[in-house]
C-alpha cells in the first residue's frame, strides 16, 4: 500500500488537510479514498513508464531515423474548432 514516511508537508497540503477535516466522516472518508486512489494509480504510471524508457527510446530513435530518411508523410487531420457561445 502507501509507504510510511514523514516529508514536510506544504502550506497547501495543509490547508485542504484542514477543509477537508471538519466534512462530515462519510465525505472525509470518500475524499481519503479517492486521494490514495490517485496517489497509488500515479505510482503505477510512474512504475510502467520507467521500465518502459528503453522501449520508448527506441521506438522514438525509429521513427526519427524514418522521418531523416524521408519514409514519413504528413498526416491530413482537421482538429475541430471550439465553438464560441
């Protein structure tokens, strides 16, 4: 799970800390578990793409070399426009 040990904790981290401390126990205890969620889905991410840096590192030498060597073309894609209300 989380790894227990203390670093020092920001003014921010503080503050929502105490907002969050007088929530009544049912939406303190959804706000915890939403947190540590998060928290333990970054670490996994952080996990996959650090053993996957080599992959990538090739994969990105690739598709460099095929761009010098005139193997690629541009792509014709048309991003729709935000609308203005």
């Amino acid at each position: 799970m989380l790894q227990k040990r203390r670093l020092n904790t920001t003014k921010l981290l503080e503050k929502a800390f105490k907002e969050a401390s007088i929530l009544p126990e049912l939406e303190q205890n959804a706000l915890a578990r939403w947190l540590i969620h998060e928290i333990i889905v970054e670490k996994k991410w952080e996990r996959a793409f650090a053993e996957s840096e080599d992959v990538l590192d090739s994969l990105a030498d690739e598709a460099l070399a095929e761009y010098s060597g005139g193997e690629t073309k541009l792509l014709n894609i048309k991003l729709k426009e935000k609308r203005k209300a």
